[in-house]
C-alpha cells in the first residue's frame, strides 16, 4: 500500500511547447488527483492529452518548454535533477501506452524486461529477489510465470498489453498513467484489461490517469473525468453527472456524438429483394498434417446467411472468430473450399475467372484501417479513379470527373481542396471517407465494412457511421457491417448474427437480439461493450 | 557536398558535349593525331597536359575520355535498371517456384566479383561501346534485383495490395501502379552510387585491354600505357586521366550520399 494521502498528482499552471512550434501545446493546465483515485482525461485527438502524460514523465524531445507546476506525491517535478527523474519514471509513476507492441523490445524476453526494470531501481536487491518479484508480477497481471522466456511477439495483443501494465506496477508507483491502454484491443480482452488495471489500482492503492477519446469506455472505469481542449481543462466532475448535464460545448458534443454512435440511424427497410446469399460456405485453410488428411484450420464453417437489398447485416464475434476470414473469403481473396456464393442471382463458383472478376464489382470493401488500404503515393482522386480504370469503364479524364462527384457525395467539399491530397495529408475521417468513396466507385450493390469505424475517435465514427446510413439509402446498398463493438451494431444494423469459431451461433433482428439474447457470447457481448446510454440518465 | 559533386557532373558533362565539338571545327588537335608531335613532351603551352608516347595530346583525350565514360556508365546503369527493376518486382509479387528460380540466379552472379564477371563478359562479347555497357550492366542488374526484390516483398503485405485486389485490379495492375512507385525509393542512391562504382570498372577493364575499342580514347587505356613511361619520370600521362576518373568517381558519390539523406529525410517527414 502507498502510504501517500491526499493528491497525489497536482498540476498548476502548466505551460508545454514543443521545440519546433511556437503555439502552446499545453496552455494553463490545471489538474489534481486523490490517491487512489481513477480519473479519465478526455479529449479529441490534437487537444493535447498525450502531452500530458509525456510532461509527466519527462519525457518530451529536448529543447520542448515546460512551464508551471508539477507535484507528484509532494515532489516538484519540474525542479528535480537528471538523476532524481529516472527514479521517478518507475517508482513514482507507471506508463501503460497505446500500441505495446512497439513499446516491448522484440529482442527481450517478457521476463528479461521486468528484471531489467527491476534491476533499473533495486539494483541492491539479490538477483534471486528480483526474479521472484518479476514472477509475482506476471501472476498478479494473470500471465503464467512459465512463460518467463517468451518473446513478445508469442504473445497476443491484450497479453502484450497485461505485461505493459506488469512493468508499470512494477516499483509500485503511487500513479499510473495509461495513455489510450485499449484502443488497439477488441472489447472483450479491453474489458479484461480495464477490470484488471482498475483491480490492480485498488489492490495497491494506486491512483490511475486514463486518456482516452471513448466517453464511454471512461465513464464506465472512472469516477471522475476532465474534459481537454487545446490545453486547458474546460470540465471537469464526476464521471455521471458529467455524462448527464455536460456543461461546456465540447462536452456536450462529446456526449451527443457518443450517444449518436449507438443512436438508431436506421430507417425500416422492405425486404423485397435478395442480393447476396451465402449458403453453407466454408474456408478452411490445412496446416500440417498428411497430404490425404490434412488438418483443417476451419476459420469459417458453414456459415449460411442473405442480405436484403438496403438492409444492414451486422457481423458480431470476438477476434478470431473468422470475421475477417468471411469477408476476404466473400471478395475473392482467399479461396472457398465448399458452399457457395450467390451474388445477384449469380452463382459465383459456376462462373468462369473473367465472369467472376465483372460479377464481383457489385460488393466492395471499406477495410478496418483506412490509412493502410491506401496507396500512400496516390493522391484521393488517383485513390477513387482507380477501380474505374482498371475496369475500363471511363476514360482518364471521366473517371477524375466520377472521382469528384464521390468526394463530394462523402462530405469532403469542395472536391478542390481534397482531390490532391495524399493519404497522409488527410486526418483519420477524411481517409475513411476516401476508402468510401473508393468503393462506391463502382456502384457496389453490397458494401462490406470490415471493422470500418473501430479505429476513429468515438466522435468521427458517428459522423462516418451516418454517412454510411445516408449512403445506403440514396444508393439502395446492401452493407455487411462487421464488428466486435455490440453498441454499434445495434444501432446501425437490421439484423445480427453473432459468430463464433468460424459459426453462426445466434442470428436476428438487432432488437430483439439485443433484449432478449439467447447464447452466452451473446450476453457476455452485450455486457462488456462500454455504452454511454446505461450509464447515464438515458 | 551533394551540390558539389552536381557541380562538378555538370562540368564533365559540358567536357563530354564541347570536347568533340571543338576537335570537329579544329580548336583542339585530333586526340588521335599523334604523328607530328613530339613523343613525351612535358606539359607546355602547345600541349597543356603534355604528349603520351604516340605524340597524342594528353589533354585533348583526357577530355574526350569523359564523353565514352558518361555514355558508356549511363547506357549501362540504364540497362542494369530496366531490367532488374521489373524483374525484381515481378519476382517478389509472384513468388514460387519462379522467384526462387531468378534468385538463385542473382545471387549465383552476385557471388562472382564485379570485375572478373565484366572481364569474362567484355572478353566474350568483343570490345565495342554496347558491349563493354552489357558487361557493365551484367554486373549490376543483381544488385537492383536484390534491393527491389526484398522491397516488394515487404511491400506486398501491405494493405492497400490487398485493398486493390479487391477492387479487382490483376497482377500487371498492381505491380505497375501500386507497387512500383513503393519500392523504387531506393533505387535512385543505388543508381548514383553504382554509377561511381562502374566508372570504375569500365577504367579496369580498359587497363588491361578490354572494353572499348582502340580508336576511342579512354582513360582505362591510356593509363595502361601510361605505366611504362612512370619510371623514367613521364608523371602527365598517368596523372591527368588518373585524376579525371579519380573526380568523377568522387561527384558521383557525393551526390549519391546527398541523395540518400535526401530520401531519409523525406521519408521521415512523411511518417
């Protein structure tokens, strides 16, 4: 237990500039926490919030301007010598970050970075002592201390994340800092992840800073939350009463567009006619084993399931449930191994390669990362052009003149000032809209929307999530929306069906699947996904 | 640095186009013309860079020697590119049995050194402008496949291959407007930096006789003839071509490491 009692962090006044900008990226930032307390810091992306945790660590690139006062439990931060900061990274404050991949040594065992850091700060202690603490820390985190050598690329996502959150527990600092721990994570292992952080805090006492852009997320694991905008604390409160009577403007638009995400956006929808209908499909990949009897890896099984003509099918599972198996399997990628495809009456396996490459223009892909599905050298008009072009179905200069029309049809006006843009030059949502546009280029009758919105700020997605709905109501699309995120799903979609190992395990109308849900995934779904609207007064 | 070594291109560039210009209309004598001069006379006024032992003007080849040097090194590095490029990508992208066969390949003419290779290849083709550029280009194709092959690799892993795919762009479609302008980055520092290196070569193998025919003044061969008139104290037949390549060779790379700090630099502005 941490022996600290009233605020443990206490920031006044605090003015950052990083060395090459001239504008205050931290401008007059006030902030306490008690010990042991949770508090969310919530801001959009550019507000500063990451600024934050890296002024508290000291860790900004040199030549940056710090200004005010930092106290951390009773310490003047930014009066300590080069010495006295390195014991405090560690033993005063644990850093958890967003991606722990990049922040692991991939050379290291899990292991080998707790001894290290153990080593870093207890140097006097015997070896033995020092590795019987890294195990303890690896059961306290539920990882098996068996798995001591491993690297961390054996490792999944969530367990990469669990060992992050070892190694800033590690000297049991009095503050945790935990900058976006989840955001890279499905939300099944983000939940475990979150009631471990918060267990681990109250176990030790430790208080937990929490920066995120998810309202949700935040309210459910924090009691008190501040609002950040350009530097400034603009509210703060309890996490509830924040949700239910925001008082500023950003955060009343932070809560109407968390509320907008899981809002219906949908309109009743005839179920006149059939566009894609997949009957008993199976992907199976062989991994090993003898030639006559390979053994399967069955990442979809049988799986049957129609989409309407303007309806939204929802695709729900946790990762590795073969989501993104199906939809490279329904757009050619990858191989069919039985069960068949019927896309607009066509059956796609009796048609010969050449029919199958024109039928297949009618269902397109918006992919889960809209950077990375872009040809970083191309700029959004060449990016939208393309699918034109390689179907020969416009000259160069009509296809630039389609690709202006869809950059206007997704919000991106004037055309003019985004057509020669790079991917890079864009923010998040503007790619999205461009992979979008892209899409549409060919007048997709099925769109599939691959994780489409979980990599945006909870804010944009409700801007590209209603684009989406508008969209498909002006074009009559079909949309297979596939997600981990239930909130979103019931929303946005007509019908569900919730996979599981490669099966359907629950199918219906998103409603009624989400009152009354049969399976235990289901439920277990359903409760996990941070929703901003059971928590508040809505 | 970089700006130097440009600089300093741009002056053997100039040599290369005027040299042969001025020799044509009579300003400066006939770099084969050796007949009434007299033989290894030091450098005068009638003969800036002195006579070699055929009575030729040193200066007048040394200068003329740039031309065939820039022509021969250019054609080559060109070829080198136009063929490992392409087959490198094609290669990476395809993979199979097909890629394993073309590494072998490369890798089985990387493993044989640069000159012994361009001197068996310039052996067996004759001497000749072209001919001495194949032998050149032999040696480098490798070196472009190696760099492109392993980049496209990298590269076809990408998401946005797979998102072209999926708009239902072929092979040929993705290879030429997706992968192409990705894995060419590094590319341009490789061509000035082997540029340099094959400037060098061509000047080996005109040493020992091989390469370019004898009519056409080149510095591999005059310093070759150079070599006998050393010891009894002609230093101006060996020093001028000497440091002519010698300079070039230094531009080249300048610009070539002015290149690459260039790439870094703007591929970490873009990340």
């Amino acid at each position: 237990m941490n022996s600290f009692s009233g605020d443990i962090l206490k920031i006044q006044n605090l003015r950052m500039c990083y060395p090459t900008s001239s504008k205050w990226v931290l401008d007059g930032f006030n902030l306490n926490i008690r010990a042991g307390e949770r508090l969310a810091l919530i801001g959009s992306s550019g507000s500063g919030k990451s600024s934050v945790a890296k002024a508290l660590v000291q860790i900004l690139p040199p030549g940056s301007i710090c200004k005010g006062d930092i106290f951390l439990a009773g310490k003047d931060l930014l009066r300590l010598q080069n010495n006295d900061l390195v014991k405090l990274r560690g033993e005063l404050v644990g850093l958890v970050f967003q991606d722990p991949m990049t922040r692991l040594n991939p050379l290291m065992t899990i292991g080998n970075h707790l001894l290290d850091t153990l080593q870093a700060h207890e140097s006097d202690k015997s070896f033995l002592y020092r590795r019987n603490r890294a195990e303890e820390l690896l059961l306290k985190v539920g990882i098996d201390p068996s798995r001591f050598n491993s690297f961390p690329h054996q490792f999944s996502g969530g367990m990469r994340q669990r060992i992050a959150i070892a190694l800033a527990i590690a000297m049991n600092p009095p503050l945790i800092i935990a900058d976006e721990p989840t955001s890279s994570l499905d939300v099944a292992v983000a939940n475990q992840i979150m009631t471990e952080l918060s267990q681990l805090c109250d176990e030790l006492g430790t208080s937990l800073l929490l920066i995120s852009h998810d309202l949700a997320l935040a309210a459910r694991w924090c009691e008190r939350m501040a609002i950040i905008q350009d530097g400034k604390i603009i509210e703060e409160g309890p996490s509830r009463d924040l949700i239910d009577r925001p008082l500023s403007f950003l955060a009343k638009r932070l809560v109407d567009s968390a509320l907008a995400r899981e809002a219906k956006v949908l309109s009743e929808q005839p179920k006149i006619k059939v566009v894609l209908e997949v009957d008993r499909l199976r992907c199976w990949h062989s991994s090993g084993g003898f030639p006559w009897r390979p053994n399967w890896i069955k990442a979809v099984n049988e799986i049957s399931f129609s989409v309407f003509q303007g309806e939204t099918l929802g695709v729900v599972g946790l990762s590795g449930c073969g989501k993104s198996t199906l939809c490279r399997a329904l757009l050619g990628l990858l191989p069919i191994r039985g069960g068949g495809v019927k896309l607009l009456g066509q059956r796609l396996e009796t048609l010969n390669r050449e029919s199958v490459r024109e039928a297949r223009k009618a269902i397109q892909m918006v992919f889960q990362d809209p950077f990375a599905s872009m040809n970083p050298k191309m700029t959004a008009l060449e990016i939208i052009a393309d699918p034109l072009l390689i179907h020969n179905l416009a000259t160069r200069s009509q296809a630039k003149e389609r690709a202006r029309s869809l950059l206007h049809q997704v919000g991106l006006i004037p055309a003019e000032e985004f057509q020669q843009r790079l991917p890079h030059e864009l923010s998040g949502g503007q790619q999205q809209r461009v992979a979008i546009a892209r899409a549409l280029a060919l007048n997709p009758k099925v769109l599939i929307c691959d994780e489409s919105v979980s990599m945006l700020d909870a804010e944009i997605q409700a801007e590209v999530l209603s684009l989406l709905s508008s969209l498909q109501r002006s074009f009559g699309l079909a949309i297979v929306f596939i997600t981990h995120d239930l909130t979103v799903a019931r929303g946005f979609c007509h019908r569900v069906v919730v996979l599981d190992n490669g099966k359907i395990i629950e199918q219906g109308d998103s409603e009624q699947l989400f009152h009354s849900p049969q399976s235990e995934l289901t439920k277990k779904l359903i409760h996990i996904s941070p929703s901003i609207s059971s928590i508040g007064k809505y | 640095m970089a700006s130097c070594g440009v600089l300093v291109l741009i002056c053997y560039f100039i040599a290369a186009f005027v040299a042969p210009l001025l020799i044509h209309y009579g300003f400066l004598p006939d770099p084969q013309l050796g007949l009434e001069n007299p033989i290894y006379s030091s450098p005068s006024l009638d003969h800036w860079c002195g006579t070699d032992r055929l009575g030729r003007d040193v200066c007048v080849r040394t200068l003329v020697g740039s031309r065939v040097a820039l022509i021969v090194v250019f054609v080559a590095v060109t070829l080198a590119v136009l063929i490992g490029v392409p087959l490198g990508i094609l290669s990476g992208y395809l993979g199979g049995f097909f890629d394993r066969a073309i590494v072998l390949l490369m890798e089985t003419l990387y493993t044989v050194p640069v000159l012994l290779l361009s001197i068996v290849i310039a052996f067996l083709l004759g001497r000749g402008v072209f001919n001495a550029s194949i032998a050149l280009c032999v040696v480098y194709v490798p070196q472009y496949f190696r760099v492109v092959r392993n980049q496209t690799v990298q590269v076809k892993t990408e998401l946005y291959i797979e998102a072209a795919r999926s708009i239902g762009a072929g092979p040929f479609w993705v290879m030429r407007k997706y992968l192409l302008k990705n894995v060419i980055t590094s590319v341009p520092v490789l061509l000035t930096l082997n540029a340099a290196d094959a400037v060098l070569v061509l000047g080996s193998l005109g040493f020992l006789g091989l390469g370019l025919p004898e009519t056409i003044p080149e510095w591999g061969s005059d310093l070759n003839m150079a070599l006998d008139a050393v010891p009894i104290g002609v230093w101006w037949t060996a020093l001028y071509p000497g440091i002519a390549m010698f300079v070039l060779v230094l531009a080249l790379s300048f610009v070539g490491e002015g290149l690459e700090d260039f790439m870094n630099l703007k591929n970490s502005g873009e990340n």
